[in-house]
C-alpha cells in the first residue's frame, strides 16, 4: 500500500518545469517522480534509507562543457557519487571518466549518492544534466 501526497511540487527554471510527486509505501521507502517540461527530459528518482537515485534522459550528448559543468557540481559534496550509463559506472567528479561513458542524447543516465548531503547532490548533479546543451 502507498501514500501519495496531493500537491505536486513545481519548480520553474528559465527553460523548463519539473512536477514532483512523492509516494511513501507501508515500508518507509519514498519514491520521487519528476517529469520535466520544454525539453522533453523526464526523471525519476528513488530514495532509500542508504542514498538517492535519479535517472535523466539527456537532453544533448554529454561531452567536454557538461562534463566539465557535473564534475565541478559533484566535487563540492561529501557524499559518495556515482554515475551509470549503459551498465558502466564512474566517479562524477573526473571530467575524463564522465565522457568516457559516451552517453548520448536521448539515453539514461543514472545519478546515485550516498551520505550526509546525498539527495543534494542528485539533485544538483541531475539539473547540470538536464540541462546539458
């Protein structure tokens, strides 16, 4: 059995709208889904009691600037990060590793964080690649 909160959170950016929805089942376990407006990116996320998780449909291929944009937003969290495209995973914080995941757009790519400031760092982590040019 689940709850769902009645009221979507909305949060508006100079390109684009997110509509949250948080779900909370009888074991505790909170589930988030955004769907994300003018650039057609969707996401989903999904929190457990050890992180969070996120999955972004990119908007554009993740090359140098966007690289560069998530691994100077990942370096200033304490949190464990990870980054999966296409069943390979690597440290966000590596501009390198980052394009050497050859993630293109229209594919998913997987945020998760573990530790003290986790859910911000997806957060933040997931807004550079949705709006990845």
């Amino acid at each position: 059995m689940s709850t769902s909160s009645d009221a979507p959170t909305t949060m508006t950016g100079p390109s684009s709208t997110t509509d949250t929805r948080c779900t909370t089942d009888t074991a505790g376990a909170t589930s988030t889904t955004a769907a994300t407006g003018t650039s057609g990116t969707a996401a989903t996320a999904d929190v457990t009691a050890a992180g969070h998780e996120i999955a972004i449909v990119l908007p554009a291929h993740l090359h140098a600037r966007p690289a560069g944009q998530l691994a100077r937003a990942a370096a200033g969290f304490t949190s464990a990060i990870q980054l999966e495209h296409d069943g390979r995973t690597v440290n966000p914080t590596g501009v390198l590793a980052v394009m050497g995941l050859g993630a293109t757009a229209g594919s998913t790519v997987t945020v998760r964080a573990e530790g003290p400031d986790a859910e911000q760092a997806v957060t933040a982590l997931a807004d550079v690649l949705a709006n990845a040019e």
